[in-house]
C-alpha cells in the first residue's frame, strides 16, 4: 500500500518551504505543488512545477493524496493583477477542490488572511473571528471568495476543512532586507519612496524624499498624525508553518475558521528605532496620515482549539534580523 501523502501548494513559497521542512521531518510523504521550482529543495519532497488554475482531478500530482495544505495564491496590492489574481486564487482553489473533494480526505487546510477584514478600518479591536469581512483590497476579494468555496465544499460534500486567517507573515531575516517584498518599502526610506512613485503617488513620494537626505539605508520610524502608533502584528513563518501543522493534525480544527498571529502587535517605529539602534543605520522619524495602518488580530481561539504558541518574540525577530544583516553588510 502507498504512504498516505500531504499535497503542499504554494510548497516554494515563504510560508511553504517551513511546511514541507517540516512535513518531511515528521515523516510525512510530501507533495509540493508550485508555479515555480523551491530555491532551496527539501530532501524526500516530491516537487511539481504546475498553476492552480490548470488542475485536473486527473493528475498524477493528486496520486495517494490523504491530506491537503492550500498556501499557494498570487499576492499583490497592484490593481492591474486583480484579473491574474481571481485567475490564481478563485479559479485554483476551484480546481483543486473539484480535483480532491470527492476523496477520502482526512483534512483540507485553507490559507487565507487577514485582509478579509478593513484592516485599515476596523469595526472594534482587536479584530477577531466574528469581525465583519469587508475587503479593501482585491487579494483580500480573491482570498474572502476563496473561504466561500471551501465552506461550500464542507456543505456539499462533507469537506473536513479548516480555514486558517493569516496576520502578516515575515521570515525574521527579511526584516533588515531592504530588497524584501514586504520589510523593504516598510522600513527602508529609498524603498518606500520608489514604491510610492510607482504607484503614482508623486506627492506622498516628494514628501518622503525630504527625510531621505541622500541616505538610501535610512529606516523609517513613522507615527500617525493622530499621534497613534503605526502598528499590526507580524508572525514568523516558522510559527506560521507550525499552525498550520497543528490544523492539519488537531480533530478539534475542523469545521472552523481560526485567526493566527502573535501574540500582540508591534509599535513599526518603535521596531525601526530598536533595528537602527542595533546596526547603526539612521533612523528617519516621519508622521504620516491617519490612513496608516494601526490594528491587532486576536489568536485565542488558535490557542484554544490548536495550542499553538509563537516560538519567536519580536526580540528573536530582531536578533536574528540584526545577525542577516550583518551577513549581508560583511
């Protein structure tokens, strides 16, 4: 008989390469499914190079499948990729649960995220499960879709699903990265400046510009002008990975919708001023509107049903960001 195998989507991406780590360490036979090959593969994962939106309930990729981890999605806040987004997001997770549904499956985690929430304008806080789903941006769109699909599945064909609401996600080395998706335009003055520019956004970029003073590794410390922090909280994608696990494997997780996150948030300026402090670099103090983002996600309901702990503090976080930055700069 074959060993039962877990498919992975998403299986080369930030979150997905800790998943099937940690899947082929507790020994699990892995499936990784991605638009593209892992940089660094893991040994004993069985990789597929494949897009969502081509799946069918025939391919070889879905051979002993017993469980399933969906993390694969196109990410973007550009509007001109909402199309490839619903192509990726919607159209896939369609596929995949027409391809598997009608399995015997012990579970189907779905990754989702916090952007199903007005994130930037929230009801009440913290935000929680029952908070209203308002997205304002199109992957939050694609991804509040994408848990319909799955809650119909659990209706129409006794899906064992559980969706699992992402809080903002980072390896702890990006942090100091000025060339990272996410912490290069958040702490890296030049950074933000040329993603403002290339939204159009001439006037927020020129403001900027004036705190830059020809230091492109300036960070950025910024405060509202309400005087509030800018604040949200920020999960390590180790502890991310291991969520996940813990819902693929806790009886109590399904049927549910669980938010995970750390802890408590984190003050982003007060973060930049402890990276600065630690590496030398300057830090630019800068108020920007009211706009800016400043909100927390409860996790006690993961607690509850899944035990899940985060492993890293954001003093972890720091240090190991401060030791790859100092890599870097050697």
């Amino acid at each position: 008989m074959n060993t039962p195998r877990v498919l992975v989507t998403g299986a080369a991406g930030r979150i997905g390469q800790h998943v099937v780590a940690a899947l082929a360490a507790a020994g699990h036979a892995v499936t990784g499914l991605d638009a593209r090959a892992p940089l660094s593969p893991v040994a004993g994962v069985r990789y597929v190079t494949g897009r969502l939106e081509d799946l069918t309930p025939a391919d070889a990729v879905f051979d002993d499948v017993d469980a399933v981890i969906h993390l694969g999605a196109l990410m973007s806040w550009n509007d001109t990729e909402a199309a490839a987004m619903v192509d990726s997001n919607v159209t896939g997770t369609f596929r995949l649960l027409e391809s598997v549904a009608r399995r015997p499956l012990r579970r189907f985690v779905f990754a989702s995220t916090g952007e199903v929430y007005p994130e930037l304008t929230p009801v009440y806080l913290p935000i929680d499960e029952h908070h209203p789903r308002r997205p304002t941006s199109y992957y939050g769109m694609t991804k509040a879709l994408g848990e319909e699909l799955v809650r119909f599945y659990e209706r129409k064909h006794g899906l064992p699903a559980v969706t699992l609401r992402f809080s903002h996600v980072q390896d702890p080395e990006e942090l100091l990265d000025p060339e990272s998706f996410f912490s290069g335009p958040r702490f890296f003055l030049s950074r933000r400046i040329a993603r403002e520019r290339a939204a159009g956004n001439e006037r927020s970029a020129a403001a900027l510009a004036a705190h830059a003073d020809g230091d492109k590794d300036a960070l950025i410390a910024a405060t509202r002008e309400d005087g509030m922090p800018v604040r949200m909280g920020i999960l390590a994608a180790s502890d991310m990975a291991t969520a996940v696990l813990l819902a693929l494997e806790s009886p109590r997780a399904v049927g549910q919708t669980l938010g995970v996150g750390p802890d408590e948030p984190v003050d982003l300026a007060e973060l930049a001023r402890e990276m600065g402090r630690r590496t030398g670099l300057r830090v630019a103090e800068i108020t920007v509107p009211d706009t800016a983002a400043n909100y927390w996600t409860l996790n006690a309901r993961a607690r509850e049903l899944l035990g899940f702990r985060p492993a890293l503090r954001y003093d972890d976080m720091v240090d190991r960001a401060v030791t790859a930055w100092a890599a870097r700069s050697a």
